[in-house]
C-alpha cells in the first residue's frame, strides 16, 4: 500500500510529508526531488522507480504530489487516490496552490490522517469529511453527534447524513458534454466521441429514492413499447429518438447491480452537487461546426492561411465563446489577419493565431485569412504543423442525449414527485476538437 | 567567519523559544507551538529534542490540538522509545473514551508508534476495539491489526488476533469487512503461516460480494482484489462470481473498474472457451476499457499498460476499437507511446490504412521518441499484415526523403527486417538505402544497412567498395557493426570469390587477432576455419536460407503474461516485470492463472489436443530477430549477450598469421591448415559444435521412481517421482495415481524453501481429470531461483500437492547430481590451486565397495552427469582420477578418485569450502558408479 505521502511546490521544496510505512524514509524524499522534479529530461512517465521504490506522480500547476511505495501496490488506486486528495483539498480551501497548502498544512494533516490509514484509503467523501474535520477547532459534541458522524463515514449510504430538511424540495440537472473530434484535412472524422456527465444539484429531504431515465438505446428497448409512445410528445422530429451509449459509469449512490439487471438507474442522492452519471458516445455525433483550412506555404518566407468555420445546428440556437486557435510556425516574424466576424489575434508567446466569436447562431459561416511571414532559418527540420483547435460551448446535447424523467420517492415524508422542482439544462462544450492542416 | 554562525544560533534559539511556548499556560500559545514544531519536522529539521515537551500536550481534550501531537509522536517515538512509554498511559486511556472518534484515533495512532514496548500495551486495548460497538472503531482497528502484524508477526498470530480479524469478515457494516480484507490479504501476503488461518473459502467470497455492494469505492478496491486471488472449486462457481464482478465494471474510479476487469480475465480461464457466457463477458469489457482511455493521463497509462497485457491474452477484446488508441496532439508523451504499442498490436488487414496514415502522421512529430517508434511500428505493420507491406515500404522511403537523420536511421532498421520478411521482393529499394550511407550514425543502423549490403552483395555493384569504406575504422566501430561487417564480407566473398580475397583476409585478420571481444574473435575463427576446411560447406552454413522472422516481436513470455494478467491494475502490470522483481524481501507466492475447469479440459481433449497451453507450432519461423539461432548463423542486433559469449574452446596457440606474403592465391590451402593447427582440426571442430549448439547429452543417472505419497496418506492419490537433468533442465517426473473411487483434478504443486532454492518453473502440467485406477506421468521443469533455507540433511525438498479433494505434504530427497551445472569444469591450474587452498581438515575420504567398472567407464558415467574428470594419473599401478563439479548455487567441489585395478572399492576424496554437501555428493556417486 501507500508508503508515503509527499507535497512539493515546484523548486522540490517539501510541503507536507506524511510517511506511512516503515520501509519509507526521509531519503525518499530527497531521492524524488533529485530524479524527478530537478531531472533534466522531461519527466517520460507518471510511475519512476527508484533503488527499488516506486513514486507516482500528478501535477496540479507549480505543485507536485507524490505517493510513494516499496510494494506492488494496486497502480490504478494510487492515482485516483492522489486526484480524489487535491479533490478533497480544493473542496476545503479552493485552489491547490503552495501559499494555499501552507496556510493549510495542519487541516492537510488532519485529512491525510483520516483518508489514508496504513496506506489504505478511506472514505474519501468531502461532505462527509466536513461533518467532523473542520478548520474552527472542533466543539465537543454530543454523543449522538459523534455516533452520527460515524455511521455516515462507514454507513452503507456513506454519501449522505439523515435529517436533512428542505423548505422547498427542488433539482438540478445538468448535462454537460464534450464534443472530441479529431478530422484530416480534406474533411474525414478520424475520429469522434462524445464525453458526457449528469451534474445533479440536489435540495432534497429526508432520504428520497430517486429514479432517472434517459433515452439510451438499450435502457428503452428492455422497457418495451410504451417508452416509444412517450417520446412521440417531442415534436422535433430531427432529434432522434434513442442513442446509443458505448459506456457508462456512475456515481457511487447509484445501485450497479439494479442497473446490470433491471436497467434502471436508481439512487438516493448525496446532498447538494455530485457528479451522477459519466457516459461516452461514438455513434451519430451532430459535430457543432466544422473547420475547412487551407494552408499554403508560398516560398520560404511566407505563408498563406485561410479558415473557414461553418457552424451546424438549428439557426434558432446559439453557440457561445467560440474560439478557433491556428498554430504558427516558431519562425514567425509577423501576421496580417483579417475575419469577417469575431477578433483575431497574433500571439506571439502562443505561436498561434487566436481568433474568437462571441456568438454564433447555427447554419453559418465565418472566414479569416492570414498572411504569416516567415524569418530565415538555418532549421532544416519542416515546422510540423500542430491541428487547429477549437472552443465553443453550445446549448444542446451533441450525442442527442435527453433526459426522461427524474423521478422521487421519499416513503417516510409527506411530500411527492409532483412537488419537487425540477430543472434540466443541456451544454455542449469543445473537448479536443481538432483539425489537422 | 562562515554564514553557517546565524543558523546554529538561531536554531538553537528557536527550540529554546518552542520549548518555552510548549509550555506556556495558555491553550492558544500551546497550540501554536505545536503548529510550529510540525512545520519545522515537515520541512526536516530535526526537533526530537522536544519531544517530553511536546508529549505533555498530549492531555488535552482539544481534538486538534491531539492530533497534532500525535503526528509527533509517531515521527520520534522510535527515536526516543524511553520517552514514548510516557505516551501510553494516554493511549490506553483514550481507548476507552466515550466518543468513538478519540477511541479510533487512538488506536490507529498506537498502531504507528513503532517501539517494542508500547505493542505490549497495545493488544488490550486493539482486541477491545475489535469488538467496539461503533463500527469507525472496528474499522480502524481492522487496520490497526496489519500494522501489528508489520511490528511484531508472532504476537499478533500469539493473541489470536488472525481469528478476530476472520471474524470482521462477517461484520454488519461493509466499511469494517473492507478494511479486514485488506489486513488480511496483507498479512497473508506477508507469513505463509498466517495464510492458512485466512484461507478463503466459497463462504468469505460470498460474504465479501454481499459487501462489495454497499461499500465505497476504495472498500470495492480491496474486496475485489482480494477476490482475484481466490480460485473458485469449478466453472459455476467462477460463473456466478463474474455475474457478481460486472457491475462493478460501470463504476466511476478506474481502480475499481481495473480490479474487476482483473477478477474477470483471471475467472475467464476456467470458463468454457467456446461458451456464450464467455463471449458475453468479452464484450462487456470493452467499453470501459475504452471508458479508461477518457480519464487523467496518469490514470490513463496505468490503463494502457493494462490493456497492452490485455491484448496479448485476448485480443478479440479490443480489435473493434482501434480509432481510440489513435494519438492525439496534447497527449502527454507516456501515453502516446503506449498508444502506439497497442495500435500495433491491434493492427490487421480491415485496418491497415487508416493506421499507416496515422503512423505517418506521428512520424512527423517532434518527440524524437515517438518518431522513432512510429517508423518502427510502420515496419512491424509490413511485417504483419503482408498486403499492405508495399504500401508500408513505400511510406517508410518517402519517409528517407525527408533527410532527418534519425528517421533515415530507423527506417534502414526495419526495412532490413522487412527484407527478412519478404526474400527477393523489394530489393529494388537498395539503391535509395545506399544513397544515405554516410548519414548513419547510429550502431544499429550501421549494422543493418551493412547486413542488407551482405545479403544482396550479388546485386549491389559496388558492394566490395561499400564494405571497404566501412573497414576502415573497424576498431573504433561498435561490436554489433564490427560482427555483421565481418559476417557481410564473408558472405560477399562467398558469392564474389575472385576480386574480395583481399578484404576478407583483412577483415578476419583485424576479427581474429586485433581484437579483445571474444564474441568477434570466435565468429571470426570460426568463418577462418569453415573456409580453408571446406568452402562448398561454408557456403551452405553462411549463406543457408535463413527462417523467416514471426510477425509478432516483443511478445511477453506466455508464463509472464499470465502471471501478470493476475496482476492487473498493480504496479507489475504497469512494468511489466512480476512482483518479485521490484518488491524487496518477501518472496510471495507468484500467482498463476487458475487451471481449465474439467469440462473445459475434456472438451479440449476430445478434440484431440494433447496440451491446451502449447505454443502454437510454427517450425520454420523464429520467434523474433533476437532467436538464438538467428544469432548464431547471422544476426545479433541490439541482442544481449548470445550463445556466443561462452568460451568454445581454449584459446588458439598459434594465431594465424595473415597470409599476404604467399602471394594470396591459395590462402586456404595447406599452409593455412597447418597454421590452423593440422587437418583434424575440422573434425574435432564439429564435435565441438555438438555441445555449443546443445545436442543432446547422452544418458545421464535418472534413479528409479519412488513412492513419495503412499495412498493411504493421500486419500486415494498416489504419488511416485524421482528427479532428472535433461539439456540444462531440472525436472521433477512426477506420477500420479488414482486409487480412490471418483475423479481427481485441479492438480498443483508448490515447494517448501529449500536449501537450493528450488521451485517450479512452471505450472504442473497434468491430465484432468484423473479417472480412477488410472496413472497419469508429468514432467514438471524445475529452477533454482525460490526461496532458499537451509534444510538439515540439505537435500530434502518438501512439497505440497493439492487436487480437488485436499492438500498433501510430502517430503522428498533430491538427488544431489541433478543440481551439478554443465559448466563445472576446472581448468587444471585452478584445479590445482584451489585444492590446495583448501584446508586440509575440510578433506573427507569415502570408500565405495564393489564398483563393476574400470577408470574410462567411470569417468565418462560421470561425465553424462556433468562431474567433469579434469585429469587422470597413473601412480603406482593405481589410477587417479580428479574430477570437478558445480553446484546451481555456485558451489564447487573437488574429487579425487583413487582406483585400483584388481580392488572393486574406489577411495572417494573430497574437498569443498562448504563442507555440508559432501554426504549427499558421496550419495551421488554411490548411486551413479552402482547403476
């Protein structure tokens, strides 16, 4: 398991350093640091090993977390243990930052203490946590204070605390996607996949069952015909029915084995925000918009580039911060842009072209051409040629994913389905939405 | 006067100052001190000093403040155990604390504080919280027993600590189980005695897939890893574990995911190949492998290691999915290049194109590594997919247009490794290699292109001049250029014999005696030799047709394959490298796949396949560039040391002296033979061959089998066996019997730690069932690198023999011969040196009555078993044999037998620096010279 655990800020000064294992010594420390951290080669791997210990590694800008370990520890845990701890971390005191962890370093302490035990994590819920480590020095509770705490942190719903009370019972529901696209050239998508996750808010009382659908191919097929019926009320005709869902995953309050056999999703949901549902698509992506470019190298010393955005989605919608980013050669001495919509910007510290759209309603299209002028080089390697890449964030689902219904139980209180609000949203954002040029 | 003044004096004034504030009256003014002592212990300044000060703090009923000191504690107990004893009174009294979470962080912190002393005191309070009714306490406390178990081993087995922690298994709530599950399959892992306590059975399973439900997501973790390393009894059981396993393949955290991919791929083996459950399950893994792929790039390596594995066992798994192993832009380069790995893997005709684009794609990147390895993977995809190899080759030649040196450079590697592939196909490509000729830089490059220029010398005008140029800084090239050039001009002279006489007397002259590498000097002997005794031969040697290479390259070792695939998910699967390899100290069992189910097995035998997990024939193809006898006929790129390396034969006593003077016309004539040492040269030569190329040793002592596992103690099953050495391999023949009344399976063996180390190289491998009164025979390969104890006599081996109805112990003596190596020859000088360095007092002498046998015969029974006579003498009418021998562990022993003509009892004398060995050596020639 987890031998030790070490922070470092980004000149390999430690942080925090917690040693959980007796095989562990302060030397691993150094020898991180040293390897690593102030290695002259680009780090080639997130897992080095070093005199026959082992220190994986993440990144979260100038700072360095480190778990390290003498034995075959199970690799998968350890990294998801190291992104749930700066989870955890930035739930309590925002941005993981060193001035942050060391005006922290005692409440760091007190979490690791309590998530890591021997090695080996523990409940890791920050709703949970928060019930008993807090930064004002705890008051003495009661008993039944405690024994609550403790029930929950090893509870069987060990995601939410009873006794919760609501005014007015209401949800949330997001459906955030991110559209990947990787195209050639000439206009062929190498390849697509649609990223999507179910953010649920969640202002609810006591302990309510909650029953969600959504318009999956095979979740719908199992319910038989009279899902079909149901989808009739929709009207666009354009928007497709069912879709098809490669894979998906879930919230820890969700019951697998009632999914793997009943294909329903049911759960009784955490309190406040989580992340309810991860799901990816390949099939019958609606692409927001596509890019044709068109580079020409004219002579060593200059280069000509047009760029042609089309955006492809009902005319009444609107994309919003659309942004197109075409890479420039190193050598680039100077630009002349001009866009018929939108501003275009050389940045020169990026190498790229920087070129954004506020708005964009669907079915149209925008221009730029550029002019790039080259400086001699002695380099006789050819510039590569990175993709163009683009941001923009749509209000639909691009996979066609829709939600059914969210349906809520609570047996015990006297409140029903129809007097909870509900609220969905759709967005559709950019993931790795590339061009090749 | 040195900056260093200010920090010792503000250093000491900084304790001075902590030491006062620590014990100031006010709570606050307390607090913070603590604060600042951790602060300081965190960046590694040493404060031990304070520790009575800071352990004073330590009655306090501020959590916080507790916690604090706590963490102290555990840094410096160990340092100043005297003083740590002051904590435990503290200790025991907060394990009775009415509110759960002081009772916990109690114990979980006593569990840390690492003196001998204070586990005393902790087993009272620890086996109290076993049973606390609060299951946070349980819960730690679980854990609190592995940490026991790390201090003190026999204590906790004493306290009878294993059966409380057995008994959590069965707790209520599922965080408790969970956390017991992970002690357990650490303490397990850790002491083969406590194993026996823990064992799992079909009960536990079940009881951790009710908890695996309800538990969290790290909980799932522990429980499904401890699943993978139970066997179920038969198919139905691995059936309905996997039914139970897959939901768990749609959670959010990847380990978890991994864990059950791991417990569904090892539960795969046991399940009928064919059967719709199977193909069910292998389509189910899919997604969220692919899922993996959309993680963290941390989170996504670790998948991709796996998946590579993955893809090695079953590839049907992922052949659909190749778009998604395609490299993006912003992929950090570990995953790119893993990327690339898998995509070659998955690489088959329906793919082709889009895969060599993308490759050509990468092939223009900047990582220099990536590049590298795109135009290597371009080269395995013409190796492997043979339709598409003419588009692969001209790809890989617009890719030496580009003139960047190192690409050039890779793509002259694997175009040589095509044209092994497809003999007399692309030959027309030689002329736009030969162009980058000076561009060469690197070793492996050089060496192909010199090879592609040997191989097609008939075809290449100007091939003498091309070598020549090479020749002249022969010395300062690297081994592997100077051995393919030696090996290219040979062959050139072989095909161009008039005008290249010249260079090959240079290039053997400059292999044979201006160099220091035995490897080059030898090859060069040997072509010297092939040549003057017979050219027709040597042609048919140097340039026989070679084997073509497999499409497959750098496979992982099916045995390791399957032994890491129990690893998923793990850091051996991340390095590919088993467990052992990179962990210290405890040598943990090596998890093996578990064996076909019966049905599974009998299908396989109807169908008439003697054994299920033998490699698929393929005579004529190689296993890869690197196969030995590749090596040995012509190639050695970037292989490791070969066959080669091993001393053929002393070292010549005359050097062959070039032979410009004679004009140069009959270079292999007589002269030459005679320098070479005379006519018979070539025969003994051959002889020589014989043993390097392994030919099969003649008959060495197998001694009869004997009954190791009478049947009456096996419940029916009885074992005979015996030990013998064949080609360089220990083995076990093993003979199972069946005389009870129903069918025996699920055969396995596992050894004891033994004074040779000795364990099984691989899994038994026997016919299942056993159908009553029926004998089935195994020969079961044996190596020497288990754990090793000294056994008292030092050849008793113990085994434990498991089938389906129990587990058998049994102990047995390994004949001491079988561990003789084939390299336990002295030279005589040594031989004379070390038997005199040697102290006499550790010489024994033995006699050994009626041997029907004289000094010839003797020596060469010996002989078969690797004990090598290293000389004979004839004093006073008796004759003296002294002979030599190795142990696998490195020992060597010295003999000298004394033989009388008319006497049948030989004198047996024997030296050795480790005295131990000699009953069982004594044993041996007993044994050999009666047979």
């Amino acid at each position: 398991m987890i031998g030790g655990l070490f922070i470092y800020n980004h000149k390999g000064e430690v942080l925090i350093s917690r040693v959980y294992r007796d095989d562990i010594g302060r030397n691993a420390v150094d020898a991180f640091r040293v390897n690593v951290i102030h290695a002259r080669q680009q780090v080639r791997s997130p897992v080095t090993n070093i005199a026959r210990t082992s220190f994986f590694h993440i990144k979260r800008s100038n700072i360095w977390l480190a778990a390290v370990t003498k034995q075959n520890v199970n690799a998968a845990m350890v990294f998801e243990f190291l992104h749930k701890m700066t989870d955890v971390m930035a739930a309590y005191f925002g941005k993981v930052t060193e001035e942050n962890i060391k005006n922290n370093f005692v409440l760091i302490y007190e979490i690791l203490d309590e998530i890591l035990d021997f090695g080996y994590p523990q409940n890791t819920d920050t709703g949970i946590l928060k019930t008993f480590i807090t930064q004002q020095g705890v008051k003495s509770q009661t008993k039944e204070e405690t024994s609550q705490i403790t029930s929950q942190v090893t509870g069987q719903i060990g995601w939410r605390r009873e006794g919760i009370k609501y005014r007015r019972n209401e949800l949330f529901l997001d459906v955030l996607e991110s559209v990947n696209l990787l195209m050639s050239p000439q206009g062929q998508v190498l390849s697509a996949h649609v990223a999507g996750r179910i953010v649920m808010k969640s202002y609810l009382s006591g302990m309510p069952e909650c029953k969600f659908g959504i318009n999956d191919k095979v979740l719908m097929e199992s319910k038989g015909g009279k899902s079909g019926q149901d989808e009739g009320r929709g009207g666009a005709s354009s928007t497709k029915t069912s879709i098809a869902i490669d894979d998906c995953q879930f919230h820890q309050c969700v019951k697998l084995s009632k999914f793997e056999t009943e294909h329903s999703i049911s759960f009784i949901p955490p309190d406040g925000e989580f992340e309810l549902m991860r799901y990816r698509t390949t099939k019958d992506i609606s692409l927001p918009f596509r890019i044709i470019p068109l580079v020409r190298e004219v002579g060593r010393q200059k280069m000509e580039v047009k760029i042609v955005v089309k955006s492809n989605f009902k005319p009444s919608l609107l994309a919003q911060k659309v942004e197109v980013r075409i890479p420039t050669p190193l050598n680039t001495s100077g630009v002349q842009v001009i866009c018929m919509k939108g501003k275009a910007k050389y940045k020169a510290s990026e190498n790229a072209i920087v070129w954004k759209i506020k708005r964009m309603g669907g079915m149209k299209e925008c221009q730029l051409s550029a002019e790039i002028e080259l400086l001699n080089t002695n380099d006789k390697r050819k510039w590569t040629r990175p993709p163009i890449s683009m941001n923009f964030e749509v209000p639909f689902a691009p996979s066609g994913f829709k939600v059914r219904y969210l349906k809520v139980f609570e047996p015990k209180l006297n409140y029903s389905d129809h007097d909870v609000i509900k609220w969905v949203r759709y967005i559709g954002r950019s993931g790795l939405y590339e061009t090749r040029c | 006067m040195t900056d260093s003044k200010y920090f010792t004096t503000t250093k000491k004034g900084e304790i001075f100052e902590l030491k006062a504030e620590l014990n100031s009256d006010k709570k606050e003014k307390k607090k913070e001190a603590v604060k600042k002592v951790i602060a300081s212990m965190t960046v590694g300044k040493d404060v031990s000093a304070l520790f009575p000060d800071v352990v004073n703090c330590m009655q306090t009923d501020n959590l916080e403040l507790k916690k604090l000191v706590y963490l102290y504690l555990m840094n410096y107990a160990k340092s100043q155990p005297d003083m740590a004893i002051m904590a435990v009174n503290t200790f025991v009294k907060d394990c009775e604390d009415s509110n759960p979470l002081i009772r916990a962080l109690a114990v979980r912190t006593m569990g840390c504080i690492r003196v001998d002393k204070i586990t005393e005191y902790l087993c009272e309070p620890l086996r109290k919280c076993l049973k606390d009714e609060d299951p946070y306490v349980r819960k730690t406390a679980a854990v609190c027993v592995a940490k026991l178990h790390d201090i003190n081993a026999q204590l906790v087995e004493d306290q009878g600590f294993l059966d409380l922690l057995r008994d959590l298994l069965s707790d209520s709530n599922p965080m408790v189980v969970a956390n017991a599950v992970a002690a357990i399959s650490e303490i397990m892992d850790a002491s083969p005695n406590a194993a026996s306590v823990l064992e799992m059975n079909s009960g536990t399973i079940n009881k951790l897939l009710t908890a695996l439900n309800e538990c969290t997501e790290w909980g799932q973790v522990f429980i499904l890893d401890s699943i993978s390393n139970y066997t179920p009894k038969d198919e139905r059981e691995a059936q309905s574990i996997c039914e139970r396993v897959t939901p768990r393949l749609a959670h959010a955290n990847a380990a978890v995911v991994l864990s059950a991919v791991k417990v569904v791929m090892k539960l795969m083996e046991m399940l009928d190949t064919g059967g719709d459950y199977v193909t069910s399950l292998v389509k189910k893994l899919a997604p969220p492998l692919v899922t993996l792929l959309s993680a963290e790039p941390e989170i996504q390596y670790v998948a991709l290691r796996n998946i590579n594995l993955i893809v090695q066992k079953r590839s049907e798994i992922l052949k659909n999915e190749m778009k998604v192993f395609f490299v993006k832009y912003n992929d950090p380069i570990y995953v790119k290049l893993e990327k690339l790995d898998i995509m070659i893997r998955l690489t088959s005709q329906s793919n082709i194109a889009q895969v060599l684009a993308e490759l050509k794609e990468y092939a223009t990147e900047v990582d220099v590594d990536f590049v590298r390895k795109s135009v290597r993977a371009i080269g395995r995809c013409a190796i492997k997919v043979e339709p598409a190899a003419e588009r692969c080759v001209s790809t890989l030649l617009d890719l030496i247009q580009t003139k960047v040196n190192y690409v050039v450079q890779e793509a002259i590697v694997v175009i040589k490794d095509i044209f092994r592939k497809y003999p007399n196909k692309y030959e027309s490509i030689i002329a736009t290699l030969c162009e980058n000729l000076d561009t060469l830089d690197e070793p492996e490059a050089r060496a192909s292109m010199i090879w592609i220029i040997g191989e097609y010398a008939e075809r290449i005008d100007n091939a003498d001049e091309l070598l020549e140029s090479f020749l002249e800084g022969f010395q300062d090239e690297n081994t592997q250029v100077q051995l393919q050039l030696l090996t290219a001009i040979v062959k050139l002279f072989l095909k161009r014999p008039t005008d290249t006489q010249e260079l090959v007397q240079q290039v053997l002259s400059l292999s044979t005696q201006d160099s220091d590498n035995p490897d080059l000097r030898d090859r060069g002997y040997i072509y010297w030799r092939l040549l003057s005794t017979d050219p027709a031969a040597a042609k048919e040697v140097v340039l026989a047709e070679k084997p073509l290479i497999s499409e497959e390259t750098d496979l992982i070792e099916p045995t390791l394959l399957d032994e890491l695939i129990c690893h998923i998910s793990s850091l051996a699967s991340v390095y590919h490298k088993p467990p052992n390899a990179f962990v210290e100290g405890r040598g943990g069992l090596r998890k093996v796949l578990p064996p076909k189910s019966e049905q599974a097995e009998g299908l396989v035998e109807e169908l008439g396949a003697q054994e299920p997990t033998a490699a698929p024939p393929q005579p004529t193809v190689i296993p890869g560039a690197d196969s030995l006898i590749g090596d040995l006929l012509d190639m050695d790129m970037g292989s490791g040391p070969s066959m080669m390396q091993q001393q053929m034969y002393p070292a010549q006593p005359a050097a062959p002296t070039p032979a410009g003077g004679s004009g140069g016309m009959d270079i292999f004539g007589e002269g030459l033979d005679n320098l070479l040492g005379g006519g018979s040269t070539g025969g003994d030569m051959l002889g020589g061959l014989g043993d390097i190329f392994g030919m099969p040793q003649t008959q060495s002592y197998v001694p009869p089998q004997e009954v190791w596992l009478p049947a009456s103690k096996g419940k029916g099953l009885e074992i005979t066996g015996t030990f013998a050495r064949k080609n360089n391999q220990i083995n076990m023949e093993l003979t199972f019997t069946n005389k009870a009344m129903q069918p025996m399976s699920g055969f396995a063996v596992q050894f004891n730690k033994n004074s040779f180390g000795l364990m099984p190289a691989q899994v038994i491998n026997i016919r299942t069932p056993l159908p009553p009164n029926q004998s089935a025979s195994t020969s079961l390969p044996l190596n020497t690198q288990g754990p090793i104890q000294k056994m008292e006599p030092l050849t008793i081996l113990q085994v434990a023999i498991k089938n389906n109805i129990d587990v058998f112990y049994m102990s047995t003596h390994v004949p001491l011969h079988v561990l003789f190596m084939e390299d336990g020859e002295m030279d005589k000088k040594i031989f004379l040196a070390t038997w005199k360095d040697i102290p006499s007092p550790n010489e024994v002498q033995y006699t050994i009555n009626n041997v029907p046998h004289n000094a010839d015969t003797v020596s060469s029974k010996l002989r078969n078993n690797n004990v090598f006579t290293i000389a004979k003498r004839n004093v006073e009418g008796q004759d003296m044999l002294y002979q030599s021998l190795k142990l696998t562990n490195g020992i060597w022993i010295l003999a000298e037998l004394k033989i009388q003509p008319s006497n049948p009892s030989f004198v047996l004398s024997l030296k050795a620096r480790a005295v131990d060995v000699y009953e069982a050596v004594k044993q041996v020639y007993e044994n050999i010279l009666h047979n």
